[in-house]
C-alpha cells in the first residue's frame, strides 16, 4: 500500500482556483442533484443549497413530486424539476445540460428507482458523483459498474464502501480492495470516515480536516453537493474530491468552538463553507 498524501492547506492551494473578477453565473457551472423520496427529500435540500454555497452558478434538483414545494420554498436560488411519481423516483429524464450531476442522497431503492438509474447511467456522460442509495443500488447490480463514466467520483461511508467492495478483515484488505476497484473502474472513490481517505488508482490521499461534530445525519449528503458543485466548475475528478473533503471537514472545526461536538448540524457545515473558503485566501 502506497503511504498517504496528507491533504492539507499547502496541498488544496496547489489545486484551488480563486475566482475570476469578471466570471458569471454561466461559466460558474451548473450543477443537478438527483434524489430524494417521501420522508428524506431533506437530503436533496441539504446538498441542493451546499452545492449552491460551494460556488457553482446555477443548481437544478431533480426530485419526485411530494418533494415540489418542500425544495422550492427551503431553498430559493434553486431550480426544481420533478419526475412524475409522487413518492420516489421512476423516470430520470431532463431538457437541461448540466456541467456535473450528484446523485443518490434519500433516493431509496425502489424496483422503479433501480431501473431509472440503470437508464440514467446508460445515457450520461456528465461528470458525475454517485452516493447513497445510488450507491446501494450499484452494490445490488454489479454489472452496472460497468456503466458508470469514466473518473465519476464515489461518496461511499464504510458501510456503503462494504456493501460494494465486500467485506475486508484487516485495514490493509479494505485498502487494496479499494484501490483495485478505483483501478478497474477508472473512479475516484472518498471512502468516508474519521479521516477520510481519498482513493485514485494507487494513490491514496488522507483528508487532514474534520473532527467527530460531523457525525450528523445529513453531512454527507452536504459533502455530496459539495463534491458536485466543484465538478461543475470544472475541477478535475480527484481535485473536487480533494477540495470538497478537505473544505467539509474544516467547516466542523472553524464551528466547533460556537457549536460544540453535539449540536453541529449539517445545516451548519452548509453554515461555514464561506469561512473555510475564506480560510484559503488569507
Ligand atoms: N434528512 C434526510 O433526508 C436524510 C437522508 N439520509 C439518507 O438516508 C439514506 C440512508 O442512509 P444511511 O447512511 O443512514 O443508511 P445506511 O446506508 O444503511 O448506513 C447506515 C449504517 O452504516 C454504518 N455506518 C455509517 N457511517 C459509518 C461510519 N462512519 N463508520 C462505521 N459505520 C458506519 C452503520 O452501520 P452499523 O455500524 O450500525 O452496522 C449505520 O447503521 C440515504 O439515502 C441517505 O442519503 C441520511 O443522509 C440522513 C438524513
Ligand atoms: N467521527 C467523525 N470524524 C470526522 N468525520 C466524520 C465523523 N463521523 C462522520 N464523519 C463524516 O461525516 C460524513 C458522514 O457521511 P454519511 O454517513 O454519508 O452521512 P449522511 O448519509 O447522514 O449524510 C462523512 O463525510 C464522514 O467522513
Ligand atoms: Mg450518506
């Protein structure tokens, strides 16, 4: 196993591109996030406005109907696009072009889901992360591995990595599976964690931010519109891995002092991504 790349702010400064006076909201990218089911449309609004907040210019949710007027009165600067079916999604079809596209986050996996997915996967090409339930689905159909694009990043927490890769007995194993999988693949995998490591091919990068506040429901669903927004303006595959994790976990510790461990929320990562951007330029 190749020894870790600490990613760290020296390592994000060699990647990060400050923006351009005269940039507009359409070469900011436009990023589509695709999720949500009846009771967990929460998880689209949490990484709809983090992608948002990650600097992309324009950002479309795609989300079933009861997730209409929750996403469009929680989130104003969004765009919202809805699939027919009330409850989940069915049918994963779209006018727009979007620069990147996450999805996954409260997406369940609905037999109608699997089989949108499936469609969707044989029809894009669009920079891509994949997450949660998208995540499960692909664990349920291996085959469909093969669909996936090129240098799509995977968001997988250890049980989801699990669920793909199958078990490992010894740190090593999880990291040699991981890396075998990235290979073959041609994808870049955040294995999700306390550190967070970032896989692609043999070279395996340790995230150096982030502390136990995050453990919250919906912070990887944050990280997920974070990852997608910086895929839509244009960072590589790796380096919006890179730039996404490391901002995430540096949110967590610019809070920490105001919140506490216990009451961080995901809405409050959301909260402090101006800060740790800010953190870069000083
Ligand atoms: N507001 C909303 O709409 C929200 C919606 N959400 C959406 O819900 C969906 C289900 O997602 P999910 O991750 O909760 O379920 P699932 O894949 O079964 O994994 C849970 C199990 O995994 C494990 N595990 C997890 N982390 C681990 C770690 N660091 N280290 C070790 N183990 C770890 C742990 O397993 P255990 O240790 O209990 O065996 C745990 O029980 C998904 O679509 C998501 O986007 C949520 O984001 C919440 C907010
Ligand atoms: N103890 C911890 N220390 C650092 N980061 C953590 C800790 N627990 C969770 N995290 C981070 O929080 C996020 C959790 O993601 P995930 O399990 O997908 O949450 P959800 O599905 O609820 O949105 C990941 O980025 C993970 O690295
Ligand atoms: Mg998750």
């Amino acid at each position: 196993m190749n020894t870790p790349i600490a990613i760290d702010r020296n390592e994000i400064l060699k990647r990060y591109k400050p923006i351009d006076k005269y940039t507009h909201k359409g070469i900011q990218g436009h990023a589509l996030l695709i999720g949500g089911s009846y009771g967990k449309i929460g998880a689209m609004c949490l990484s709809s406005k983090a992608a948002l907040k990650t600097g992309c210019g324009l950002v479309t949710t795609f989300v079933p109907l009861c997730g209409y007027e929750i996403v469009q009165t929680s989130i104003l600067e969004v765009m919202v696009v809805t699939d027919e079916h009330e409850r989940y999604l069915s049918d994963i079809s779209f006018e727009l072009e979007a620069d990147a596209i996450g999805i996954g986050p409260g997406m369940g996996q609905k037999m109608a889901t699997q089989k949108a997915f499936h469609d969707f996967l044989s029809n894009t090409s669009t920079p891509l992360v994949i997450d949660a339930d998208a995540l499960n689905i692909l664990s349920h159909n291996p085959s469909w591995v093969a669909l996936v694009p090129p240098r799509t990043v995977l968001t997988p927490h250890p049980k989801e990595l699990e669920r793909l890769i199958g078990k490992w007995y010894t740190k090593e194993e999880m990291f040699g599976k991981t890396v075998v999988f990235s290979l073959v693949n041609h994808v870049v995998i955040v294995m999700k964690g306390a550190p967070t490591y970032i896989i692609d091919g043999e070279t395996i990068y340790e995230n150096t931010t982030g502390n136990a506040a995050l453990a919250t429901a919906g912070s990887g669903d944050v990280l997920t519109g974070m990852i997608t927004s910086l895929l839509a303006q244009s960072y590589k595959a790796v380096d919006s891995a890179l730039i996404g994790v490391y901002l995430h976990g540096l949110t967590a510790d610019i809070a920490l002092p105001e919140t506490g461990y216990q009451s961080f929320i995901a809405s409050d990562i959301i909260a402090n991504i101006g800060k740790a951007y800010l953190s870069l330029e000083d």
